[in-house]
C-alpha cells in the first residue's frame, strides 16, 4: 500500500481560500510569488519529498546511523536525497538570495517543510538544524563570520547544530559546566562535553559548524554568564576552505525510541586541549542569541510533531478505504451479508474524523503563525507589526506543546485504524509513533512550554497579545453569525472563548499570589485549553470558509467543503464541551498536585 504525508486539497485550501496567500505578492518584499508560483513550489515540494525523501524512510530506521573509527556516517540513503534538497536550494527558503535563499513567504515554506517531514523526519533535521545555525549568524555575526559562514550553510555546503545540553545540566541550561578561556589571537579554547546533539556528527557535508554555549572564565553564574561560540568541526583555512580538524570528538550515538537515521551524537569538546572557538556576539549575552535559534526549532518542533500527524492521518484514510473487514451494521442479519471495507464501520469513521479534526486544525494554527511573520514583515504600519509579532510570541508555545501532544494522539489512533498490522514494521504508523514522542520532549519539554505561556506570554504587553488572541477569534465568531448552518456553533465557540479570558485571568492571578505552585502545576492543562479553543477557532473559520461555497460546488470540490462543516461541528459539539469541563477544573483552585507528599508515591 503506497504511503502518503499530506493533504493537497486541504494545503490549497488554507494557502488560497482561508488565508489567501497570493495578496502578499502585492508587496514588493514577496512580488514573485502569486498563486501560480506558490502552487508551483508546492508541487515541487511535494515531487521532492515522494519521490526522494520518502524512499529513505526505511534505511533511516532500520540501519540508521554508523560510527566507526571516530567517524559517523548517515544512512546512505540520505545522500542523495541531501544533493537534491541543497540543488533545489531549500535550506534557506525563506532567507536573502544574497546568501542562498529564495525570499519566500515563511507560510509557504512550511506547506513545503509539512511535507518534507512527513516524507522523513530524521532526514530534515540534518538542513533544519544548518538553517537555524545559519540564523544565529545572520543575526548576531561580524561581517567577517557573514561572509566566512552564511552562504556554507545556508546552501547546506556546511551543516550546523545546536549545543546546549549537558549530562548534568539538562533543561537546566544555566548550570552547564562547558567553559571557554580566550587566546592571544581573540579566538577562545573551548573545553566541555555536550549530549543529545541532533547531526551532531556526519559526513553528508564537508564541514559542521557548532554553535555551543559555554561559560568565560570568570563569567558570573547561571544564565546571565553565558556565551556563545562557533565551534567548527574542520577548521577554516584563510581562503574559506576546511583545514585541519578541530578537537571535538563523536564520542557516541544515542540509542533512541526513533529517529534513527538523525546522528543524535553526545560530542567533547578539548578533551586532547586544542578546541578552538570563536565568539558570536557579546560575551556573556549568549542566552538571548541562542533564543533566537530555539524559538525557530520550538515552531519547527511543532512542524515535526504535526508531519508525523498527518502522515499518519493519510495512511489510515487510504488504509481504512482498502482494507475489507466485517459486514455493514445495517446488513448484519442479511443471509449472505458482504463484507465492506472498514472505513463504513461506525469506531473507525470515528476514529478517522477525530484524526482529520486536529490534523486540520493544527495546519492551520502553523499555516496562520507562519503568515503572522509575513504580515509582520510586509507591514508599515508599526501597531500592526507589534499585534503580529506578539501573536507570534504568545502562540509559539501553544504550536510547539499542543501540536506535539495532539500530534502523538494522532499517531496512536493511526496504528489503532490499522489495527494488528499498525503493531508492526511492516507498515509505517508504528515508526511514526515512536518518532513522533521526542517532539514533546526536545526544544524545552513541553511543561516548560507551558511554563513560559502562564509566566511569561500571557502577561506580556499587560495582557494586550492574549487580548488581540481574543480579538481574532472573535472576529471570526461574528462572520459565523453570519451564516445560518454555523449559527449556533458561532454561539458555542463564543462561549469557549469567553471562558477562556476569565481562566487566563484566574490562572494570571494566582501565578502572581501565594497560590502560585497551585497555578503551575496546571499551567500544561491551561495551554492544553488554549489550544482546543484555538482549534475550534480555526475549525470554525474554515467552516466559515466553505459552507458558502456549497450550493455551488463543482462534484469534485462538494464533499470537500462538506467535510470542513461537519469537521468543525464534530469538533466544536463533540469536543469544545469537555475543554469547557477542563476550564471548570481548573477554576475550582485544585491544590491536591501539590499538597500530595511525596513519599505517598510508589516506594
């Protein structure tokens, strides 16, 4: 049964019809890109990840990656899918074609990475990762590291990654032990060790450009004396070219659930006393550079966790519409009843309904947070450009955490449609699943996810992003108002969302008095209701979308439109009423969580 990663129809849907892309070409900054060319660089995104990168699912899982006399190599597979992803120049999609980009629209890029990662994860992490290497340097480099890094990594010549954590230290950044004591020539000696390095090693490329945060010698404690460096792992010559290798070592592979065909490395640093680094931006000013980096690996982590999702949604539609079992319910007592394929059995429709729901749903949370930064850059208008880049900030961990989670949720529901043959390697959904669980795990856990949204965004600005967050969804109710067949999910979505700003007061609240243990410990239930409200937002906008478009529809394009309607009331009737039982939980001011001593857990 051939696998699939993504939705067409539905990516043309949201590009064109829900947030209508195309309008951005009116701006000179993406005048190129029309719907002609959007739908071009869709077809050729999707060409590239059928045809090449999907092939490349087997050999990343089952014989992953090799290290052998220091040296690690990925699957070989990888290599040629690699050539052509760089030929085709998307590393840097969205980047300045001075260095290697193509200036595309961040949304339109992320149609593209949807289904490059579903195609194979473990593959895109390889150019994911460079790109956000490279982003450090476009923002916080000299011109001389412009000029000596950008276009190698940005045309993917040279790889990147990103060293943080430590074996001690884990999400702990601020305790790592990895220091750097400055040379004569202004370049520093770096000496520490780093673990769960994703590429951390390979040859795909001729050079890995390391940014690692390490600590200066005499630099004060905690986050507030950390730098960061460039560590490459051959050494650049005068003239641009690798020279000599640098001292940092493989010293081994993780062994992990999934993502096998990523090198996810442990690395040192000096252990023989000859690293040598060299600092991007100011000296102990290492944290708020390395953000920059991880808010980008934050939303591309939703983008992983979301891949696996909709992968996983296709195969089980295309499976469920094959695979005969059982008889119709209504033909049971027939003499001779035929058997039908499972997709007419009530538990599977259910099932599959449930998957398409937040499939849908979390596209269009990542499209609309990726058109968030193409309207923040077209934008003159500075009040405008504020409201977007707050939106952004505030629903970044909201994308990264309930994207993950829903997304493992979705993967597990696919290895149920297939049922028996879902448990084995035989069919994909498995890998899926076991691939899909570190997405909640790596970029910060998802309880920090939560952790930054009750502590840091909901407050940000006076509460002025998470009231424009309101203002959207509202705004949306009104146009559903509009519509009679929407009317009365208008009202229900209304409520939900009215409840939502009096639990984020409640919630703003109690983090700022004495209950403030209390209030986090369930600050990763308040994202997860943040993000079913988001859901039946965009369910509905959709719906809002295409139940006028219905009278009139061509054949091919009816049950589309009617399947957004019916998905969003499936959502907004079936699952909106238990987020409004989570927001009653919530409110009722719990203190079990922390009240429970800690010798009653298991002995």
């Amino acid at each position: 049964m051939a696998q699939s990663i993504a939705d067409r129809r539905d990516q043309d849907f949201l590009l064109h019809e829900v947030l209508n892309v195309a309008e951005l070409s009116k701006h000179e900054a993406f005048e190129d890109f029309n719907k002609k060319t959007i739908d071009m660089v869709v077809t050729e995104a999707r060409n590239l990840a059928i045809k090449e990168i999907l092939p490349t699912q087997e050999d990343g899982d089952h014989n992953g990656c090799v290290l052998e006399n220091g040296q690690v190599s990925p699957p070989e597979t990888y290599r040629r899918a690699y050539k052509l992803f760089c030929e085709g120049e998307w590393v840097a999609v969205c980047d300045d074609p001075e260095y290697g980009g193509q200036g595309m629209p961040k949304v339109l890029s992320m149609a593209a990475a949807e289904m490059f990662t579903g195609a194979n994860c473990s593959f895109l992490m390889y150019p994911g990762l460079t790109h956000g290497a490279g982003k450090l340097v476009e923002e916080f480099g000299t011109e001389e590291q412009k000029k000596k890094y950008l276009k190698n990594l940005y045309t993917g010549k040279w790889a990147g990654t990103m060293c943080l954590t430590e074996p001690e230290a884990g999400s702990d950044v601020g305790a790592l032990t990895t220091s750097a004591k400055k040379n004569e020539d202004g370049t520093y000696s770096i000496t520490g060790n780093k673990i769960f390095i994703s590429g951390g090693d390979h040859d795909l490329t001729e050079n890995i450009i390391h940014p690692v945060l390490a600590r200066i010698e005499g630099a004060p404690a905690g986050t507030k004396g950390i730098s960061l460096f460039l560590v490459p792992k051959y050494r650049i010559n005068e003239d641009g070219s690798p020279g000599e290798r640098n001292d940092v070592e493989c010293t081994g592979i993780e062994e992990k659930m999934g993502l096998h065909g990523n090198s996810t490395a442990s690395l040192s640093f000096g252990s023989k006393g000859n690293c040598i680094g060299e600092l991007l931006g100011e000296e102990n000013k290492g944290m708020k550079a390395m953000f920059v980096m991880m808010n980008e690996a934050r939303l591309g982590t939703g983008l992983q966790g979301f891949g696996f999702a909709t992968a996983s949604y296709i195969n089980a539609v295309n499976y469920a519409r094959q695979r005969v079992q059982g008889t119709d319910l209504m033909k049971m007592f027939d003499k001779n009843p035929e058997s039908v394929t499972i997709i007419k059995h009530p538990d599977v429709k259910r099932q599959l309904i449930s998957m398409k729901a937040y499939v849908d749903g979390m596209r269009t949370l990542i499209y609309y947070v990726g058109y968030l930064f193409d309207k923040a850059k077209v934008t003159e208008d500075e009040k405008k450009k504020a409201k977007y880049q707050g939106l952004i900030e505030l629903m970044t961990p909201i994308l990264k955490a309930y994207c993950t989670d829903r997304s493992f949720d979705v993967c597990t529901q696919g290895i149920q449609v297939y049922g028996g043959y879902g448990y084995i390697q035989e069919y994909p959904q498995e890998r899926l699943l076991r691939d899909c669980k570190i997405t909640s795990i790596y970029e910060g856990t998802n309880g920090i996810q939560a952790m930054d949204l009750l502590g840091r965004k909901l407050g940000m600005n006076k509460g002025k992003h998470f009231m424009d967050l309101l203002g959207e969804m509202n705004r949306t109710i009104a146009a559903a108002k509009e519509i009679e067949i929407l009317a009365d999910m208008a009202a229900k979505v209304e409520k939900a969302v009215n409840r939502l700003g009096e639990v984020a007061m409640h919630m703003g609240m109690n983090a700022m008095s004495e209950k403030v243990l209390d209030a986090f410990a369930t600050a990763h239930p308040f994202l997860d209701i943040c993000g079913d409200v988001c859901m039946a937002w965009f369910e509905l906008w959709r719906a809002v979308v295409a139940a006028p478009k219905i009278e009139k529809a061509k054949k091919k394009d009816l049950a589309f439109y009617q399947g957004q309607v019916k998905t969003a009331q499936y959502f907004i009737t079936y699952v909106l009423p238990s987020t409004l039982g989570k927001m009653d939980a919530i409110q009722s001011n719990i203190t079990a969580i922390m009240e429970f001593p800690e010798d009653a857990f298991a002995m």
